[in-house]
C-alpha cells in the first residue's frame, strides 16, 4: 500500500496571512511541520501543496516535493485532490501546516488503520474532551459507534441536549475532533467532486460532506492535541512554551 503526506499550505490565510512562512525560532512554521512529517515510517512520499512560490521555494530548501496548486480552490482537501489526483498512490494523509509539532508517530496512526482496515473511507483524530471545550462552538465535537466511527461532528454540545455530562457524571458521550485526516485516494476524489451538503453548510464543517456520502471513518483516540498556530497570539505562546523546554 501507497501511502503519500500532503501538507496543504496557503499564503493568503484569512487570520494569518503569510503564516506558512513566519518565524519560530529560526525556522519558517512550514519547515517545523516537514521535520515532523518527514519521521513517519509508513509515508512512501511527503508533498507541500500550495499556491505560492515563497512557500514553494522553502519547502525546495528542505528537500520536499511541491506540488502548486489553484488559489482559488475552497478547502484544503480540494488543494490536497488537485495535488495528487495524477500520483500513484492508495492512501493520503492531510498533514495541516499550521501543526508544527506534528510527530511522525502521529502521522502513522492515522496511516496504520487503512493497513488494518481495507475497508475505511477516511480516519481523523480526537482526544478527551473538557467542560470547556463542550460548551465552546469553537470546539468540534465528535460522536462515535462502539467501533470508534464517527457517527456525527457537531459544534454544540452533542449528545448532551438534554442531559448535562457533569449530571451523567462522564464526559464519554462524545470526543473533541483533531482536524487532521486520512483518506483513500478513491474516496477523496468522491468527496471533493460532490457538492457541499446541507448538513455541512448548516455545521459549517466539511467532514460532514463525507458522513453525508456514506464514509465510514475511523476516529483515533489520542491523549492531547498538538499546539497548532491559528493566529499570531497562538505563535506567540508557541514560541513561549518552546522556550520553557515543553
């Protein structure tokens, strides 16, 4: 089995603009996601996918295949579709650029159960969840089977509607979702050519599309998230943390 990393990279973020490129402690933040990447043992191949040339010239600097892809296009599936849509390949793991913490060990998670499952559409990732992030619209909830498949992703308090989790006495009832996924090559080529469903417009979260289409997707558990960099404020206390040894 194939197994490829795409790491999609926009220059133009909305929150952050030029954020692949800015500088944590001496290195761009696109750089810290290769050096992650790059230590999993299941990749056959790692691809920066995106539409600038100053990204496209710091991946080339650390020895990373680019693959330059349309401005225009919506998500980061669609950008990481166009990248490896003509590559052989079975399985492709959406690697966020803004995770510089990203380990390879991670990476092969997401990658090992396509091995152990042929039978997958997708897998992501998703840890323990707190009161905090349960009530937080910020925070996306995932519900799964006794399999660890998702059965919906929500941004409200699901499945507590009715039934407080500190009055249950356990925070099980749903996960707080990673978004970082894997997908077969067959099934993202379904996804990104189907259009938005309903629920996903509603939710405002694309993982939506792929329960919409049928996807079985596997969800696996991990302890914590990684600290990902969303605005200048996360960097900031990124580069703080990394200061104090974490």
């Amino acid at each position: 089995m194939k197994i490829v990393g795409v790491i999609p990279a926009r220059y133009g973020s909305t929150r952050f603009p030029g954020k692949p490129l800015v500088n944590l402690k001496g290195r761009p933040l696109i750089q810290w996601t290769i050096e992650g990447a790059k230590k999993s043992r299941l990749l056959s191949d790692l691809i920066v996918a995106t539409d600038d040339e100053r990204i496209k010239a710091a991946a080339e600097a650390v020895g990373v295949q680019v693959a330059m892809t349309d401005s225009d296009l919506p998500t980061g599936s669609d950008r990481i579709h166009a990248a490896i849509k003509d590559l052989n390949c079975d399985v492709v793991v959406n690697i966020q650029g803004d995770e510089p913490l990203v380990t390879g060990s991670l990476i092969d998670g997401l990658a090992q159960v396509f091995i152990d499952d042929a039978g997958l559409d997708m897998a992501t990732l998703a840890h323990p969840i707190t009161e905090e992030e349960l009530q937080s619209v910020n925070s996306v909830k995932v519900v799964v089977n006794q399999r660890d498949e998702a059965l919906y992703f929500s941004r409200y308090a699901i499945p507590y509607s009715r039934s407080k989790a500190v009055d249950l006495g356990t925070y099980e009832g749903c996960l707080k979702h990673i978004g970082m996924y894997a997908y077969t090559k067959k099934f993202l080529k379904q996804f990104c050519e189907a259009p938005p469903a309903l629920i996903e417009k509603a939710e405002s979260l694309e993982q939506l599309r792929a329960l919409y289409l049928g996807a079985k997707i596997k969800v696996i558990r991990v302890k914590e998230a990684s600290l990902g960099v969303d605005t200048p404020e996360d960097l900031l206390r990124l580069e703080k943390l990394l200061s104090q040894g974490i």
